[in-house]
C-alpha cells in the first residue's frame, strides 16, 4: 500500500533535491519538464505576528473547524432538516474530510487570487465551509445545502453562491479544465492582453495564476483526463498543479496496490513534474528514532485494505498488527515494540494517520518548492479518507453519514453546543491567531475574483464577400463557415484577433485552413516557421506558422479535449478579464462523443461556437461511422445552447454574427453558446440580399421563414430544414402554388420559444397561418423526432421524414431515396 517511490517522496532524511542550486531540506521529486524560475516575489511569506509554532497549531484547529462544519452541513441535511419526499439527501462526509488538510493549507496561505481551483466534487462541503469562514458563504446557503437555493451537491458556477472558480462534479471535466484555463491565461498574455484590476481595486495580479485540479485517485480512471495530460505535453502547458487526493479508497473497492507507481508514471511521461507526499513530520520523526526502520518497513509493505481497516479500528489495533509478526528475542524487534510502546494508543492512531496528505509542515514545503517554477506539477498526496471522524478508513464510508450520537461527540470534543455549532470560531483555543490567518489569506484579500470584460464591438457585415445576389451560386455552409472565418482573418476589426479556433486534428478538413494561413498556431514555446514548402519544394494549401500571436490551437484526435478547451476558453472574461471567442470544429458524428464536456461547457454557462460539420447522410461517402443522425437532439436538449442549421451561406453569415452577439450577452438577455450544424453538400443559393433585409433577418433568428406562405386552399405544408432544401424546392415546385414551404432555421430556438410564450410564439404565428386540415410533411437530414413535435403547435397532422437508422456509403442520390428524405418521398407524403 504505502510503497514508496524513490524519486519523487517527500520524506525527512532523504537526499536534498538542488533546485536552481537551493538546497530544499526533506524533498526528493522527480522532474518531467525543463525547469523554468518564477519571479522571486511568487509565495507570500507568512504573517510575521503569528509563530511558526501557533501558526501549525491554529492551522490544525482550523482544519478541525472546517471538518466539523462540513460534516454538520451534510448531518444537517440529511437529518435535522425536514424531508418532504422521503429521500436520502446525500453528501459525502469521509470524501471530503480526506482533502481538509489540503485545501485548509491551499486557502488559507498559498492560493492568491489569480490562482483558479477545480475542487474534487465530493469535497464541496470542505470547500464552502472555508468560504463560510473567510465571511464569503451565508449560513442560510449552508443550512441549505442540498436545498432549493442552497449549495450545490458539487461546485457550481452558475449555482452556488460564492465565485466558483471551475465546476466540478461530471468526474475529470473539471481537472482537465484546469488545464486549458492555464493554456488561455498564456494565450491572452502572449498578445498583451493582460488581466485587469480587480473589481473595487486597483490592483491587477502581475504573475500568471496556478490552475489547480483537486482529483480523487480514482477520478483519474476517466479517460478525458489521460486525453487532456497529453494534450498538457504537446502544447507545454505551464502553471497548471494537480493535487491527487490518494486515500485509496473508491465508491465500491479499496485501489489496486501499487497504484501510485502507475499515477506516477502516467504524469512523468506527459512532462510533469512528481511530488508524492506520502509521510507526515510525526512519522519522518518517528522513523528517527530506535525501531523506526522497521517502522517505516512495516508501513511501506502493509497493503491498502489492511491499513484502511486498522485506521478505521483505532490504536491498538496497530499495535497487534505491527508486533504479531515481530520476535521478542530479536534485538530490532525490541527496539520496534519500544517505539510503540512508547505512544498512547490515541498516539499512536494520529501517528499512523500522519501521511503527508494530512501534514501542514509537509504540504508546506511541497507547495513552496513547486511554487519555484512554472512547471506542470502533480502531488500524489497520501490521505485518509474520513480523516478526523468515526468514519475515517472504513471500507463503507463512501455513502455512510455519522450518526447522530457520533455527531453529538464530535461537538462536545469541540466544545461546541447546540447554540453556537454553527459559529465560524467558536470553542478554538487558538481563536486570534486563527482569525488572522483567515484574514490575511493571500486568496481573501480582495473583494471579488470575478472579472467583468468590456463588450467587444460586432461588426454589421460580417464578411462582405459572402452571400448576396451576386455571390457565388454554388457552395455549402461549410464553405460559407470558412469564407466567413477567411474575411475575418484578414479584418482589423477588433473581433478578428480575439477569435481562437480549434480542431481536434480536423482544421483543413472543416474550412478553418485560411483562418489558420493568416492568423498563425499558438504556440507557448518558441516561434516556427512552417517551412515544408520550401524544404521539401512541393505545394501545400497550408501555412501554418506558430508564435504566441497565433490564435488557432491545434489538438489531437480527443473530442473531449476540444470541448473542455472551447469551455475553458469562453470563461476568460470571468477568469481573465478579457473576452475571447473560441470557434471548435469537428465532425458532426462525434458531438455525441465531445457530448460529456459540451454539458459541462454550457452547465458552466461558458461562451463558445461549436461548429458540427460534415453533418447527417449527406457526408454519403463515409458511411454511417461519420454519418450522424441524432446531434440536433443533442443541441436543442442542451441547455444554455442555442442550436442553428442554416440551409445557404447568407443565413451561416448571419447566425455566427449572432452568435458573437449571444456569446458576450448577459445570460438574462438570452447569452449563451452556439452549436452551428453544417454541411460539405453544394447547393444552389437563393437570389436575395439577405443583408438589406432586416424582417427575413429577423425570422431567420427567431428559428423558421416562409418560403411561400400557405392560403386558405392549402393542403400541405412541407417544413424541411438545412441542407435537404433542393429537395424539398423541389418538391414544392412539382405540387405547385397548393402546397406552401417553411424553412426551419432553429428547432431549438422555435421550441424554447413556443414552452415560454405557447400562442404568441414565432412558429405558433408561423403555423397560424396553415388551415387547420392541411397537413404538415417534415423533412431534415436527421432524426425525424427534431421537427415532429411542431404538430402540436396548432394541431396539424404531422408527416415526418428524416433519419432513423445508421448510415452507410452511397452517393446522395442513392442515400436520400433509400433513407426517404429525397423529393420522390417528400412528394409521396403530400399525395397522402
């Protein structure tokens, strides 16, 4: 269980590790990527009024409080509260009492405001009762957790009280998070886009901040987070710390033995640097002194279930287990049974509980020399889970609560009673000192870590040269995506250099290669120059040089790396002070892939433009592997997502100059995300100047448009939508003036609207205009459930045609009759 690594413990006695020729007394790490010196001024040095000695004692006192009202928080609602349905309200009392020395040490001495912390899900608790003591949490919300209004189960942006920094809670999202937050803080400040005061100051941070991820060790089995440590290599990510709380312990099973030597590894050969914090001071003193190897022996080959067990059964169980095995005659096993004896059995429970994890001397240290540089640094903290209650090491104690009696004790031990339980202060010995930590927390000592960035000015006309009568007749939206993007590239406009564009190895492929010839790559490291053309002496369509003024990020083939990066992204006007528009691209199929962090993105409320092409059937060639069929689902049911899928290149124009509107909006004037659904299928364009025209403007942002609006003699009414518009023209034409023609712009859009305002919505007024008997045929490169539910609307019948099978290889013509989405079939649906 406790096995060390030789290389990267943090233990007393061990070889001094040089670090820019300091000598760091009781370090030993092992190093995965070329150190580079932070400015000297990095690590606030301790409060001088307060002694190193009652410094460590107030800590622990803290630490103990903030146990304490964790737990009380969770006991109170699951138990004092009243319930009113009869369900277990939850909350993870041994979770988060495993990660309260760490976050204690964090909060309350080396985090500074420009520092951004995911906090590991189940220690929410931990984390708001530090916000409660720092006077930034109301008692109402803690009272409330679980609760309507209350703290959230899991760190909230968007739904808890305190600034958040990242949510947490859909397990390795927010760990991955931090590492494309510090990504962005490198980006903006490369192109001198430094971050602003704070709000109600006049102070702005001079250094980058440490992004931090608080992970459980088994939160580390989630695939996104060995996608995103790569990603951390490949682009040099710097100033981004994970913090592993390795207690050993998962909801259903103690961890494999050996498992710290494989998280080790998995860091090391991704470029971080290792620190493991296995042993506390109490322990590394221990081994010190007379029998103190064998100690130390006993503990490195004890395996993780037994040493859960015997935390959980208390000193003496120690005790027989370690002497069980140990002669009386033999000279060293004398010496060991000598050092036991020598700690009360209470002794020796907090000796054997003393792992680094839970050492604020040890912690200290490892935190001051990481601070040293800006490398990528992983902790492996060996902790305990439930460390300071009842619970501590059970094998249960994932979903187990303390009871009431234990509770009961708990307070008592505190000195607390049922008046003053909830007090931030109340019964510490060590109060003042206690106080003043909090106080002068370098975190806590401005008003609000929440930046608010100046609008960026929209441009009328996006890109001149796309759309309009006299543009060219032929293209897709896909094509239009890029013209757009290309027009951009080479604008002065303000908007153009805070655009970033990503791809997960799909640039050239979904239209962004003349955004990315003209704008360049972002690099962290040195500038390149891409010089195969001239190397090698062949053409290329690509020119993709790298400098830090570069504004697009290419990633590798992990969807969930774009997502996570697109949300990280859209939060660097909160985070950073300055607004950026991150665009991703990717193939439409694998939304559904990316679909876990596109939840988290838009739960975060980030703003960002999720482009899905090449989309549906009509990508015929690929087959149903790259044939998607239920994204528009996927779009309309996220929320804080506004889903488009125009059919010409006016309307792609459009939506993402609406986009760009939405994505700096205040979410209570509709801001939000966009997820643009496009295709590489050419179609004809229609003869309009769209930009002239501010009513068809106007309906195709409010989700649909009539193509030729129905009469009183209409019998049919086809409603198609995005890139199946030939066939369904074409339709139209072969039925004559008898069947009218409605665009759908916005399914998500027109659903929404219709929930909220039912009769006086758009497509209510839309619809409005068909006779009652007529009958409305549906039709998209999709699923057909997308548009079915507009029956309702005015009790229409509905006739739907789309996609409901996998795909397969074909040629359009071929794939549209099979699947019924062709003008034969449209027509069919009419005749009926």
């Amino acid at each position: 269980m406790l096995m060390r690594r030789v290389r990267s413990v943090l233990s007393g006695p061990w070889p001094t590790q040089q670090r820019n020729g300091s000598a760091v007394p009781g370090i030993s790490m092992s190093q995965g990527v070329k150190w580079k010196p932070r400015p000297a001024n990095v690590v606030k040095p301790k409060n001088s009024q307060v002694s190193k000695s009652t410094e460590v004692l107030a800590l622990k006192e803290l630490e103990t409080k903030i146990n304490w009202l964790s737990s009380l928080m969770i006991h109170n609602a699951n138990n004092v509260r009243v319930k009113r349905d009869g369900l277990k309200v939850g909350g993870h009392q041994a979770s988060s009492a495993s990660m309260v020395t760490v976050l204690t040490a964090l909060y309350m001495h080396h985090l500074r405001p420009q520092d951004r912390v995911a906090v590991k899900p189940h220690a929410g608790p931990i984390y708001h009762a530090i916000q409660y003591l720092m006077g930034r949490q109301s008692l109402d919300n803690i009272k409330n957790y679980r609760a309507l209004g209350g703290i959230q189960p899991y760190p909230s942006r968007t739904k808890d009280f305190p600034e958040v920094d990242l949510s947490t809670g859909s397990v390795g999202l927010g760990a991955a998070a931090t590492t494309f937050a510090a990504l962005m803080e490198s980006f903006l400040r490369q192109k001198g886009l430094l971050p602003k005061a704070w709000p109600g100051t006049a102070i702005s941070p001079a250094d980058p901040g440490r992004m931090i991820a608080i992970v459980g060790d088994a939160e580390l089995d989630e695939g996104n987070v060995f996608e995103s440590l790569r990603e951390s290599w490949k682009l040099d990510v710097r100033n981004n710390w994970y913090i592993v709380d390795y207690n050993r312990q998962s909801l259903d099973k103690i961890m494999d033995e050996q498992s710290f030597r494989v998280l080790e590894r998995m860091f090391r050969i991704n470029g971080w640097d290792v620190i493991t914090l296995k042993y506390g001071k109490r322990m590394r003193e221990a081994f010190e002194k007379p029998g103190g190897e064998q100690l130390k022996l006993w503990i490195n080959t004890c395996s993780n279930a037994q040493y859960s067990a015997l935390t959980f059964l208390g000193g003496q169980a120690w005790r027989d287990a370690m002497l069980g095995g140990v002669p009386a005659s033999d000279l060293g096993g004398a010496e060991f049974k000598a050092l036991l004896d020598s700690y009360s059995d209470d002794d020796l429970q907090e000796l054997m509980t003393n792992l680094g994890g839970h050492c604020f001397e040890t912690l200290d240290e490892a935190f001051q020399l990481a601070s040293r540089t800006d490398n990528r640094t992983a902790f492996i903290a060996y902790t305990i889970k439930g460390y300071g209650l009842p619970l501590a090491g059970h094998r249960d104690n994932h979903g187990l609560q303390m009871s009431a009696q234990q509770v009961e004790g708990f307070r008592n031990k505190l000195g607390l009673s049922d008046f003053d339980q909830w007090e931030p202060f109340a019964g510490m010995q060590y109060m003042q000192a206690a106080r003043q930590i909090v106080q002068n927390a370098p975190i806590n000592s401005v008003p609000s870590r929440a930046h608010v960035a100046d609008k960026v000015p929209i441009p009328e006309d996006l890109a001149p040269s796309v759309g309009g009568s006299s543009k060219k007749k032929v293209l897709s939206t896909q094509m239009a995506f890029g013209a757009v993007l290309a027009d951009l590239s080479k604008s002065k406009e303000p908007l153009a250099d805070r655009i970033l564009t990503a791809a997960p190895d799909v640039a050239s492929t979904t239209n962004l290669t003349p955004f990315i010839n003209k704008r360049g790559v972002f690099t962290t490291g040195e500038d390149e120059h891409d010089d195969f053309k001239i190397i090698q002496g062949v053409s290329s369509m690509y020119n993709w040089a790298k400098s830090g003024k570069g504004q697009h990020i290419e990633l590798g083939i992990a969807e969930n790396n774009l997502v996570t990066l697109l949300a990280s992204a859209g939060l660097s006007a909160e985070l950073f002070g300055h607004r950026i528009f991150p665009i991703g691209t990717l193939y439409d199929p694998f939304v559904a892939r990316a679909l876990d962090a596109l939840h988290y993105g838009c739960y975060m409320d980030s703003r960002f433009m999720l482009v899905g092409t090449p989309s549906g059937i009509s990508l015929a060639p690929e087959g149903g592997a790259h044939q998607s069929i239920g994204t528009p689902l996927m779009g309309a049911s996220t929320p804080n997502l506004l889903t488009f899928e125009p059919a010409y290149a006016d309307e792609v124009k459009l939506m993402m100059r609406h986009g760009f509107e939405m994505m700096q909006a205040p979410r209570s004037e509709g801001g939000c995300s966009i997820y643009l659904r496009l295709t590489t299928r050419q179609i004809e364009q229609p003869d309009r100047d769209l930009h002239s025209d501010g009513n068809l403007q106007s309906d195709i942002l409010k989700g649909g448009y009539w193509h030729q609006a129905p009469t009183a003699a209409t019998k049919h009414a086809i409603v198609f939508c995005g890139v199946v518009a030939p066939e369904a023209r074409a339709a139209h034409t072969q039925l004559g003036d008898s069947v009218a023609l409605l665009q759908i712009t916005s399914y998500d859009l027109l659903h929404l609207d219709w929930v909220r305002k039912s009769s006086s919505s758009h497509i209510s007024q839309l619809l409005g205009l068909v006779p009652a008997a007529a009958k409305l045929v549906v039709v998209m490169d999709g699923h057909p459930l997308t548009l079915s539910w507009i029956g309702s609307v005015c009790g229409h019948c509905v006739l739907p045609l789309g996609v409901q099978d996998f795909g397969q290889a074909g040629d359009i013509p071929d794939l549209y009759r099979h699947y019924g989405i062709d003008t034969q079939a449209i027509v069919s649906k009419c005749r009926l």
